[in-house]
C-alpha cells in the first residue's frame, strides 16, 4: 500500500481528496492510497465532494475502534477523533451539494420556452398561463353540464 500527497505538482482527485480530510502527512496517515481510489473516487467519481465525505467516513471507522489516548494513559474518551471525522463527513456531503446546485431560468427567449415546452423528456409544469380556459364554455358550470345562452 503506498501513500502520495503534493499539491504543488499535482491537482489530482486522490490529492484533493487527502487535503480536505487532512489527511497529507507522510508519518501518519489514515488511508492508503488505493483505499481512496479504489473506494470514494471509484464510488463517486465526478463528486469530489462526495469522495472526501466517504473517505472522512472510512477514518472515522478507523478511528472509532481506538481508544483515546491522553497524558495520563487510557480514557475512556474514544469519540474524539471520529466525531471530528463525523462531523467533517456531514459537511464535505452538504458543501458537495450546494457546489452541484445552479439556478435555472428556462423560456428567457420565445425560442428556448417553445423548445422546453416541446421537449417530451422535461417535466412540465403543474401550472401554465390559461391553465382554465376552456372555449366553448361559461363560468357557469355545475356538475360538469355546460350553460349556453340558449339552454
């Protein structure tokens, strides 16, 4: 198993992925190189977001089976280190999805409404202009019966 890390020459997802679960130094780190390939960035490979939030996870599961360890010997403490990975988990997943969300304004021109309108595959509104104009009838309708001037 091996372990690379160096933003300065390379911008490389796995790389990404090291410097926002802190995981860069060389003498102790938490995941092997092929364990964030071969597990996040295969998982998730157009989301670095994502990835960087699975490999928190994968060292929050590593580091909740340790105890926690202080100046005067063992505690009982063992949370520490994986509620940070936790917490650090939950906020690459919801930065990931504020990073994937863009606003949308669809029929800016004639053009681009019609072909929205016309595309089978696009979810149409609920609602459109003149949603309840009905020619041929009168506002004047009970159980579905139409009332023209001559009935």
């Amino acid at each position: 198993m091996s372990f690379s890390y160096d933003l300065a020459t390379s911008m490389s997802a796995l790389h990404k992925v090291r410097s926002y679960i802190s995981d860069t130094d060389p003498n102790d780190f938490l995941l092997h190189d092929e364990e964030i390939l071969n597990g996040p960035l295969a998982t998730f490979p157009n989301s670095i977001y994502r990835a960087a939030s699975e490999a928190a996870l994968m060292c929050a599961i590593k580091l909740g089976k340790l105890p926690d360890r202080s100046a005067i010997g063992m505690s009982d403490n063992a949370r520490s280190p994986a509620d940070f990975y936790l917490r650090l988990a939950n906020e690459l997943l919801e930065k990931g999805a504020r990073n994937g969300l863009t606003v949308f304004s669809g029929g800016r021109s004639k053009d681009g409404k019609a072909a929205l309108r016309d595309d089978s595959d696009k979810t149409q509104p609920a609602f459109r202009i003149g949603i309840h104009d009905n020619p041929g009838t009168s506002q004047d309708s009970v159980d579905g019966g139409v009332y023209t001037e001559d009935s």
